[in-house]
C-alpha cells in the first residue's frame, strides 16, 4: 500500500511496517525483562523512601554512627507461670546460640546472672514491702506445704490457723487468713476439672488486692533480642535471621515440657519482612486477577477475541518496557512502588480501549478495515495524548516532593504511562493491521445510539442531575472535613500476624523493645539532668539508661530482703510427691468447710467487713465439693489429682527460686555486666537514653504527644517513634503537595486542550464533585487514608480528568448531543476505561496486607464516583452550558 493513501503520518509509517515495528516492540520487550530481572532491586527499609537531609534522618544517622545498628528482632516467650517461661526462654538462648553467622549479638537480660541474682532489687521498694506483707500473711501455709505440698496439707493447715483465731483473735492473724481465703477462692472458681486458676505465685508475690502485683507478673513475659547479620543485596537483608528464629522459637515451643508457653517474633525487621514479603506476594496475585479481569472485560466489550488480543499485546509491550524503564531510570522497587505494574494495567489500557472503540464504531458505519484503523487512531491522537498528560503530570509532581519513596514512584509511573502511549499509537494500529486480514465482515455489528435508553431519563432532566450532584456534594464536604490520617503503621500490615500482636504486647508490657524514643548526653552529670526533665513528662513513663542499671535505694531494699529471708528461712521445701490419702480427704474437707462457716458466723456477729470476703469463699467452696460429689462415681479422684498437681507440683521450685531471689546483694556500676553497658555507653563515651512511652503510640495523637514533649526537652531526639511520626507527616505532606501541584498543572493543561476557560470549568467541576463523594464514600466504609492509599489522591485527578478531555473533546468535533457523545465510542470507553481502572486496583482487596487493601478500596471509591459524575453530570453540565 502507499502511503499517500492515509492523511495521518503516524498510521502512514505503521501500515507500512507492522511487522518491523511488532518484531522490534517484542524483541525491545524482551530484553527489558531480562534486564529488569538482572538489575532490579528491592528496598524494604523505612529509611530508604525518606529524604536523607531531612533533620530527623540526619539525628537518626548521627545515633546509629554512634550506637551502630540497633535494630533487632525480638523473640518473646510468655506463660503464667514465670517459672516456666523462664525455663523456655533459656532452652531458647542456648538454641540460638547454634546458629553461627546469622546474629551479631544475642542478648537475654532475664538470663544474665547480675538480674538472677539481684532482680528483686530493681522492683520499687514499695513492691519489695507488699511481698514481705504477702510472705507473712501466707507463712504459715507456706511452711506446711513446703514439707508435704497436698491439698489435704493445705485444708489442714488453714484449719488449724482458723481455729487458733477463733480461740484468740487478732487483726494480724485475721488479715492473714482473708488474704489466703480470698487468694483461694480465684483458684476453686477458674477450677475446670482439670487444672486450679489458682496460680502458687499469688501466694508467693500476690499483692492480695484483687489485681496482680508487679513481682506476680515479674518473669511471666521474657524477651531475648537479636541483632541480625544483615545480607546486602538480598530482597530482604535480615530474612535468613528471621527464619532460623522463627524456626529456633517453633522447635522450644514443641518441646512437651514447655506446654503452656506461647511465643512470637516482632521488631522493625520482622514487621519490615512480612510486610514486603507479604506486599509482594498481594501484588503478584493481585496483577495476575487484574490482567484477567480485563480480558474478560474487553473481550465482553470488543465482542471478538482479535481486538483483545491486539490492545493486550501492546498494554503488555508497554508493561515490559516501563519495566526497564524503571530499571535504567531508578534501579529499585520499594513497598510503594511495587504497585506501579497494577497501575500500568488500569491506566495503559486505557489508550487502547478508545483507539479500538472507535475503530469498531467506524467499522460500524460501513468504513474499509484499514480506513477504520486510521480513524480510530487519529480521532484519538489529541485526547489520548492530553489524557495522558493528565496522568503523567499528577505522577510527576511526585518528583517534587521530599520523600524520596513517592519521588521514585512519580518517575516511574509517569514514564510508564508515556511508554504506554507510545505502545499504544505503534504496537496496537500494527497489531491490528496484522490481525485484520483474519476479520469476518459478517460480524461486524453497527453501533447505533438507542433513544429511550435507561439513562435517557438522565439525559432529559439536566437541571434535576445537576442539583442533587450538587447537593450530594455539599453533604460530603463534612465527612471531607473529617477525614484523618492513619499513622499506625500496624493496621497497614495483614490481620493476625504475629509480629504486629507482640509488638501490642511489648508496648503493654513496658519492655518496648524498640521503640522508644533515644537521647544521647554527653556525661553522667547531662544524662541525670535529662532523665529527671523527661521523667516528668506526661506522655513519659520511664527512663533507661546506665544509671538506672543500677538499683535505687538498696540499703532500704537490702533490708526487706534480709526480713523476708528470716520468714522464708522457716520455709524448707521437699520434692512433689502425689499423696493424695483418699480416705482422709472427706473428714479434712467436713472439718475445713465446718471451721470456715464458724469463722463467718463470728465475723457477721461482729459486724466485722471481713464477713463478705469469707462468705464468698464459703459459697465457691461448696460449688467446689458440689462439683466433686457430682463426679465421685467416675473421675471425683481424677479432679482431685489434678487440682493438687496443678497446684503444688511445681511450688517445691518456686519456693526455691524464691529463696534464691532474696539473696540479692549491694552492686555498684562496676559490677554492671559488660554486655549491658555496650548498649549505653557509644564508642565516643556517649551515653544513651532510652525514653518509654507511658501510652500506645501506634496511634497518631499519643504519637505526636509523645514525640511533641520529648523534642520540647532534647531537640535532637531520635528512635524508631520519631522517625515513624517525621517520615509519616512528610509522606502525608508531600502527597497533599503533589496534589496541589497536579491540580495546577492538570488545569494548564485543560486550558491549553480546550483553548476555553469556562470547558475548563466544565471539566472540573465533575472532578472536584467525584473527589467529594469519594471521601463520603471512604467515610461511610470506614476507611481512612494512610501511608498507602493517599497515592491515590494525585492519580484520581489525573484518571478523572481523561474522561473530561475524551468526553468534551467528543462533544466539541461535531454535532452529537451530549446523551450522544455519552453512547458514543467515547462515552463507552470512559466506561470501560473507569472498569478497567476499577477491575486492576479493585484487584488489591485480595491482598491480606491492609495497606494494600486500602489502595483498591480507596480506587474503586474513586472509579465508582468518576463514573457516576463524568457519565451524568458532566453530560448534564454540557447540556445547559456547553455552548459550542
């Protein structure tokens, strides 16, 4: 063919060389993937999307050239039983410790002997005095059942001590015996016929209030930390680390005698790990549900398999080489421009969906083949072309902006949509050409608009359209005003992971293995300053550091221990033996209930408030012999055993680390282990401050408090709390930004396209009206923004403005009404280009990863309300003001 016979000199090159120029796209593609593979990288630290001349990151790098990398996984390992959880925890160490190469440091603080031997010296002394309280109340008891520890043992016991009360009264020996009925009556009551609730540690450190004192939760909950040998290069730097812990704590956590310990891992590199490993696994699944979505959408719409094949080829084509494109231009992928390639589906094929309608419109209208192919071709050259401008502007702007996560992301899509285009206006006309020859004429369909059709009632009451658009609008302004920014990062991560449940936990726990606020001091003298103007902050609940590695107020501590060591001195436990002498047990129990309903009659007689407490008891004592008559023909003797054994099995132990804790022993800072001042002290002579939130401060207002009031003290404050609030508000800032700078640029452009102010207008107003109701809609749902979705906020300008250009563009070259234009190939391929759209991010609600999530819902919010404005109101607008 010659090509003088086409007025367009693009589609003049491409017909004479379709298969040059598809051999070529294949070929260019196909080395951009083996390139893209090659060279690609992954970044899945915080640190790498956030500006490096920002304050805070210079504070950050400052700490970490002083301190070194302190990032670490934390293992933690819980029961309720401190005893048994300790145990856990030191099979755990020892595990770990086999494994060469993988950690730079191991360190478990429970398991040091300096906290051993004298960790009842770090519990404020007010504790240390309610336990010797406790020990003296339960003395008595405690001396009978270290020598014979039974149930038979325990009613004894409590019965003599009754009986000696009721003989002769007194305040003590009656404070004693309601603190051991009340204790006791927890464990009867939680008793389910296989093991008492009754834990032996409230006998032994109890606070006999009701709820547990800090001894009684003291060693419940251990932490071992571990400082990863970190892969450079890998997907993920720490993930061998990370697996061999999760495989260490998975092997102790099997071993029988640890039943009832519970354990996982948290900490910045494993919430890093599961969130890209689980990012990316979301965003595989979700490409390859987007890219069949769209082909059962566009082979409903083409009606043929052949136009299908020819826009996929080239959205393909244009995919591949916005791969290498980022390869060449950025070199690296992280968690937020993982999510380009999904984009690229939605808006690439976009392109292609209006050159191929119109193509088959023309084919409709009784056009040759190749004629067709030219028309749908250069009717679209300058919508597709503004359109496209539209998107790659609101991706640019990116670029502007200060986090360096978002910039990447801008350079990347909005090359991608340029490669697209031009993907579009080469590969598809050649695609279609090649393909034409294989057409059947016989099925080509005219397309007609169909008067009457269900929008007709729409199109034929402007005036109605516009009011309620507008009224829907204004009623979403207050949801808009509303609209918060999620900072916690931990509802961006999958439901029910592990690492994001412990993270809760610590922050409970006080531990706060990693995120707590650091603050370094020169000297000792600066350092105490500093610790005693944080420790007054509201949001503050503790200080650590060197100094407090040692205890406080030893000498007043030293001598509580010293009493308690006198009472436990009494106490010589022997080996659990079960003697469990049946025969006894219904006389000791006859004797046990007849004593305790004596001591509440002389109670109630002398109106004495320790009545109520001893009738309560009275009450859960004969549901527990109840439940015992009822059982004594099949397991009465069972329940018993196991009530005693899970009781008094493990109390010979207890007692015997109790003991043992009480023997601690003045210690000064030089007796501080070596392994715990590296930690404090940097390689300058600096020493860290490590400064504990007293609330949650996942959430954005404890957060900013926290942060706001310890910057007012220490400007220069680092740690993981102050780089999540900075990074996190230059995030929001900067999107916000681009979404000014997109809106500017996006109006040029509508100027320049439409050469007219008041289409301009005509063509925003839709816009501005679908962002409203798609904040009303998010708001309605639930749904926030956050450090994930809000990169839709630039992109739904850009996508909702193509449909104004490919609609008033229609309207504006000929004499189609508005209810026309809407029927049109145009107006169908706004449709389908908003499905499309909606079909690839919508695809993400199949990601477990809620940041993930959150960017389709917030999508399809989007699409929903594009569709609703730029195929109604826009066309009632044109109606009453679009004048050509």
């Amino acid at each position: 063919m010659s090509d003088k016979r086409y007025t367009n000199r693009l589609f003049s090159i491409v017909a004479s060389h379709p298969k040059l120029i598809l051999v070529f796209a294949l070929v260019l593609s196909l080395l951009s993937v083996l390139y893209t593979k090659q060279k690609m990288e992954f970044l899945t630290g915080r640190d790498d999307l956030m500006p490096k001349n920002a304050s805070f990151q210079v504070d950050y790098r400052a700490y970490r050239e002083e301190f070194g990398d302190q990032e670490e996984i934390v293992a933690v390992l819980e029961s309720d039983d401190a005893e048994k959880s300790t145990r856990a925890a030191d099979a755990l160490y020892l595990r770990l410790a086999r494994d060469k190469g993988l950690y730079r440091e191991i360190f478990y603080p429970g398991g040091l002997p300096y906290f051993r031997k004298n960790g009842l010296l770090f519990m404020p002394l007010e504790d240390i005095k309610r336990l010797r309280s406790t020990l003296t109340m339960a003395a008595p008891v405690l001396k009978d059942l270290a020598v014979a520890p039974s149930v038979q043992t325990l009613f004894t016991s409590l019965t003599a001590q009754i009986d000696g009360y009721l003989a002769k009264p007194d305040a003590d020996s009656l404070k004693s015996l309601t603190f051991m009925l009340s204790t006791l009556d927890k464990g009867f009551k939680g008793f389910d016929g296989k093991t008492s609730a009754l834990s032996m540690d409230s006998f032994l450190k109890g606070s006999g209030e009701g709820e547990p004192s800090l001894l009684e939760s003291a060693g419940k909950q251990q932490v071992i930390t571990l400082r990863p040998i970190k892969e450079e290069g890998s997907f993920v730097a720490s993930e061998k680390s990370i697996k061999a812990a999760r495989g260490a704590l998975k092997e102790i956590l099997a071993r029988s005698e640890f039943k009832g310990v519970s354990g996982g891992l948290t900490g910045v590199p494993v919430l890093e790990y599961e969130e890209m490993v689980t990012g990316q696994r979301d965003i595989e699944l979700a490409t390859i549900l987007s890219l069949s979505l769209t082909v059962l959408l566009l082979l409903f719409a083409f009606r043929g398999i052949l136009n299908v094949v020819a826009a996929m080829v080239s959205l393909i084509v244009g995919i591949c080489l916005s791969f290498g494109f980022a390869t060449l231009a950025v070199g690296h992928l992280n968690i937020l421009s993982m999510v380009f390639a999904i984009m690229l589906i939605g808006l690439g094929i976009e392109y292609g969906i209006q050159v191929v309608l119109r193509y088959q419109e023309e084919l409709g209208k009784g056009s040759e083949g190749m004629q067709a192919i030219e028309t749908g071709l250069s009717a679209n050259i300058r919508s597709i072309i503004m359109a496209a401008a539209t998107v790659a502007l609101a991706f640019a702007t990116f670029a502007f902006t200060d986090f360096k996560g978002i910039a990447e992301l801008g350079i990347i899509a909005a090359g991608g949509v340029v490669i697209c285009v031009i993907s579009t206006f080469t590969v598809l006309p050649a695609m279609l050409i090649l393909l034409e020859r294989f057409r059947s004429r016989s099925r080509i369909r005219t397309s007609k608009v169909v008067k009457g059709a269900p929008l007709g009632l729409l199109f034929d009451k402007p005036r109605a359209v516009i009011t309620f658009t507008l009224l829907l609008s204004l009623l979403c302004i207050y949801p808009t005003l509303q609209m918060r920014f999620d900072y916690n990062l931990m509802n961006l991560q999958a439901k029910g992971l592990q690492s994001v449940e412990y993270a809760y936990k610590l922050m409970r726990s006080k531990e706060n293995s990693g995120y707590f606020a650091a603050v370094t001091a020169r000297d000792k003298q600066e350092a105490q300053q500093l610790t005693q103007r944080l420790e007054k902050l509201p949001a503050v609940d503790h200080v650590v550091s060197v100094a407090s590695l040692v205890p406080d107020q030893q000498e007043a501590k030293l001598a509580e221990l010293a009493a308690l060591r006198q009472i436990m001195d009494q106490v010589r436990p022997v080996p659990y033996e079960e003697n469990l002498r049946v025969m006894e047990l219904p006389t000791v129990f006859e004797n046990f209930r007849d004593r305790v309903n004596k001591l509440k009659m002389d109670l109630e007689k002398d109106n004495k408030p320790e009545a109520k407490t001893v009738s309560a008891f009275l009450g859960t004592l004969d549901n527990f012999f109840a439940s015992l008559e009822k059982e004594k023909d099949k397991n009465a003797l069972g329940m018993l055993r196991e009530f005693q054994g899970s009781m008094f099995a493990e109390l010979p132990a207890k007692l015997t680390m109790m003991k043992e804790s009480l023997n601690a022993s003045a210690v000064s800072e030089a007796e501080v282990p070596a392994q715990l001042k590296e930690r404090f002290i940097s390689k300058n002579g600096k020493l860290l401050l490590q400064v504990a939130p007293k609330k949650e401060i996942f959430e954005r207002e404890p957060l900013a408090e926290f942060v706001s009031q310890v910057k007012s003290i220490v400007p220069a404050a680092t740690g993981e709390p102050v780089m999540v609030y900075e990074s996190l508000t230059i995030l929001r800032n900067s999107y916000l930004r681009a979404f000014a700078y997109a809106f500017i640029g996006i109006a040029v452009i509508l100027l320049i396209n439409f050469k007219s102010i008041r289409y301009a207008l005509l063509g925003s107003l839709p816009l501005a009206a679908g962002l409203l109701l798609m904040v009303g809609g998010m708001w309605v749902a639930g749904v926030s923004f956050n450090s994930a979705n809000i990169i839709v906020l630039p992109l739904i300008l850009g996508v909702g403005i193509d449909s104004a250009i490919y609609v008033i563009n229609r309207y504006r070259q000929g004499e189609e009404t508005p209810a026309q234009v809407v029927m049109s190939s145009a107006g169908i391929g706004v449709f389908l280009n908003a499905l499309t759209i909606l079909f690839s991010f919508g695809a993400l609600m199949v990601a477990h990863h809620q940041g993930v999530f959150s960017i389709g819902a917030v999508m399809s919010f989007g699409m929903v309300a594009s569709v609703a404005v730029f195929l109604a109101f826009l066309p009632a607008l044109l109606k009453i003001w679009g004048k050509r």
